[in-house]
C-alpha cells in the first residue's frame, strides 16, 4: 500500500506543481521524435533501394552467364552436328562411288563374258 500511496501523492503533488502554473507547450520533443523516425524510415528506404539495385546487378549478372554458357553448349552442339553430317555424307559419297565401281567392273565382265559366248 505504501507503494500506491507514495505514486499518488507524486501524481498529485505533479498534477498540483503544474496545475499552478502555465507551463508553454512544447513540440520540440514531438518534433524530435517525428525527425528521427522520418531519418530512420528515409534510411530503411534508402537500404531497400541499394539491395533492391544489388539484387538487380546480381541477377542481370547470372542472366548474362547463364546466356554464355547457353550459347558455348549451343555452339559445341551445332559443331558436333556438322562434323556428323559431314561424315554422313563421306559415307554415302564413298557408297556411291563403289556401287558405280562395282557396277562398271561388272557391265564390263559381262561384256566380255558375253564376247566370250559367242
């Protein structure tokens, strides 16, 4: 109980100090206070901003190595597939030339297979 007496006599002894004179109001504190939150909240925005232009960088900087990668493998790819075909069409060349060999050497030994008959 004391505790709870002694509050309210200082509640009351505050109450009638001020009570009997004017006191000028003030803003300054307020003023103070909206200050440093509107600081606070300038510089969160302000961090926000060069992570939000950090995270940009980064990505664009991922994009254009993901781009050069895709870009290698595509070339290597387009590489292989020449080199491929290239050999398909050795072999079909080199097919074609000993069907027509075959063919030749063959007309030619019934020719003279035929020269031979008669």
């Amino acid at each position: 109980m004391n505790a709870t007496m002694n509050a309210t006599e200082m509640a009351n002894d505050t109450i009638t100090e001020t009570a009997g004179g004017v006191e000028p109001v003030s803003d300054d504190g307020r003023r103070r206070l909206q200050q440093s939150l509107s600081d606070a909240v300038s510089g969160a925005v302000d961090n926000a901003k060069e992570t939000a232009s950090g995270a940009v960088d980064k990505a664009k900087d991922v994009a254009g190595k993901v781009v050069d990668k895709t870009n290698e493998v595509v070339n290597k790819v387009n590489d292989t597939l020449q080199a491929g075909a290239e050999r398909v069409n050795d072999f079909i060349a080199g097919v074609q030339g000993n069907m027509t060999n075959g063919t030749e050497g063959n007309m030619t030994m019934n020719s003279t297979d035929m020269a031979n008959d008669t």
